[in-house]
C-alpha cells in the first residue's frame, strides 16, 4: 500500500516518488529527508507495479520532481521499471535515481542506458547517507 509522508505545508511543489519496499529503509530516507529539508513530500509505494500505477494516476502537473527507485523491489525490479516508463515522455524531464545494495556494474550500466541519471550504492552509515540525500534533493532543484 502506498505511504504518504508529508514534510512539507500545503500547496508544497517539491515532491519525490520513491520506490522502497523495506519498512526500515522507508523510515530511515524519510528521517534523513526531514532533517535536511521539511518542505518535500515524499510519497513511498512498495513494488515496481504500484511505482507505475502510481504514475500513471498523477496529471501532469503533479508529476514528482525526482523518481527514486530501489533496484530490488517485488514485481518490477529497476531497470524494469525504467523500461515501462522509458518510451513515454511524459516522464522524460523528470529525475531517476536507482539506489541499491548492489554495486555490480552490469546493473548500474543498464539503468544507465534505460534512462537513470545515476546509480547509487545504499549506504552504511548516516554521514553518507545524509550526502546522497543532499544530492537526491539537489536534483529537484534543477
């Protein structure tokens, strides 16, 4: 079931689609998130069909300013999802990160080429976390 987090007020632009099915990573993103920045909505669905169908029921202009997605999630994996979405451009414009557990090079590679503008490893501790955060956040800027 989709979970709605909302770090910001109403009326708030700065929203983040993430794909994450594991309960502990869900608290700890929207923890590191809060702490840098309370003005975005984060909205976690927990499998690679709900990343979809929770694309496909947004307008466009409430398309999220960055799409997070774990590389393995129940149903559609990353690069799955990045090649359901891939051909439609209304999804062109907008950020994709894969975040994983993986460091294997084939994996990064083909989420490269199916759309994602990085590939980042999960990290290990809060100092590196809370920097891959920045970043992610940083890309809704852009």
């Amino acid at each position: 079931m989709p979970q709605k987090v909302t770090l910001a007020g109403p009326g708030s632009s700065k929203f983040i689609l993430l794909g994450e099915d594991d309960p502990d990573d869900q608290e700890m993103l929207t923890d590191v998130f809060s702490s840098i920045d309370k003005s975005f909505i984060l909205f976690f669905v927990n499998s690679g069909k709900e990343v979809i169908s929770a694309l496909e029921k947004f307008r466009d202009d409430q398309l999220p300013c960055l799409i997070v997605l774990d590389y393995n999630m129940p149903g559609l994996n990353g690069a799955d999802i990045l090649r359901e979405i891939g051909g439609n451009p209304r999804y062109k414009d907008v950020p994709k990160v894969v975040w994983s557990t993986s460091g294997h090079e084939k994996f990064k590679q083909v989420c490269l080429q199916l759309g994602a503008i990085d590939y980042v490893i999960k990290p290990s501790n809060n100092r590196d976390l809370e920097m891959i955060a920045r970043y992610m956040l940083s890309l809704c800027l852009v």
